[in-house]
C-alpha cells in the first residue's frame, strides 16, 4: 500500500499545477480555497469559453482566470481571479463562489497602490458576499465608498459587476 501513495499524488499535483496565476499571488489562492472550503485535498480545472461565447462577456474568461473547484467527484464551487486597475497599477483580487455560484468570498490578494488599500478589508469586500449572476453592483446605488479610495472602490465594483454579469451569462448559456 505505501507504494500507492506517490500515485495518488501525482494527479493532484498536475492539476494544481494547471492553476496558473502569478507566481506571488498562487499560494494565497490555494491557502484561501483550502480557508473557505474547509478542504485540503482539492483540484482547480480550468474553464475555457468559446470565442463566440466570449465576445459576449464583459470579463473576458482566458482559462487562465476561471475554475471549478472540486474534491472527488463533487463540485465545491468555483474560483475566479483576475487584476483591476487602480490610479497607477493594478491589484489582484480572487472570487470564491459555492457550487450555485453564489459569491461567498472575495480577497484583495495583492495591491500595489500607497493608497486605497482600504479595499482589501473584510469589512468593505463582506458587500459582495452573496450576490449571483442575478445580481448588480454600483457604488452609486449599493456599494459603500471609502474616503480616499474612491479609484480602487470604483474598479473593484466595476470588475466584480462585470464579473456578476458574466457569471449569469454563462448559467444563462449552461456552462456553470
């Protein structure tokens, strides 16, 4: 039976390794799914789109940027992880959805910015939590500002509305 265990392995590791964000940001994608799942033993499968179906979404989806997040046989959910701009560079962010594409995290992985970092604080990003492809989101009508972030809080909500809409077109067209 020892001999077994370097087999079962293999697998999992080349299709961790198929999950190919930014080299900096990978290990905090992988610490945040295990985190929000409550799982270790888990694999991320890239979703690729067609090219019609893609020129139809307002986030482009590389499959590089979307996963089905499954343990066994079981969908746990999805990720999406994709960068924003921000006055002068741009930061990245990870959506965790559960298996009904439902957003039930969001993380600021990285930013780049001396200001407007405030984005990345449960308390502001706990405003997404929820929503599906159903959903809308704007600072104008149900985002809360943040004095001083006003360009990172218009992007993010802009990509994660972007994304919302994406997400409900995909359902719409059975790929989720």
């Amino acid at each position: 039976m020892k001999s077994a265990k370097p087999y079962l392995a293999i697998p999992l590791i080349l299709m961790l390794l198929a999950f190919t964000p930014p080299k900096e940001v990978n290990k905090r994608v992988l610490k945040e799914v295990e985190k929000t799942f409550e799982v270790v033993d888990f694999a991320m499968q890239p979703i690729s789109i067609s090219t019609d179906v893609n020129a139809q979404l307002p986030t482009k989806i590389s499959g590089e940027n979307l996963y089905r997040i499954t343990a066994g046989d079981s969908t746990l959910g999805y990720a999406f992880f994709d960068q924003a701009p921000s006055k002068t560079a741009n930061f990245d962010y990870l959506v965790l959805f559960d298996d009904a594409v439902k957003i039930i995290n969001t993380k600021v992985l990285v930013y780049r910015e001396e200001y407007g970092g405030e984005i990345g604080s449960k308390r502001w990003l706990k405003q997404f939590l929820g929503k599906t492809g159903g959903d809308r989101v704007s600072p104008e009508s149900n985002i809360d500002a943040i004095s001083g972030a006003t360009i990172s809080v218009n992007s993010m909500t802009r990509s994660m509305d972007n994304l919302l809409q994406t997400i409900g077109i995909l359902q719409d067209k059975g790929h989720l």
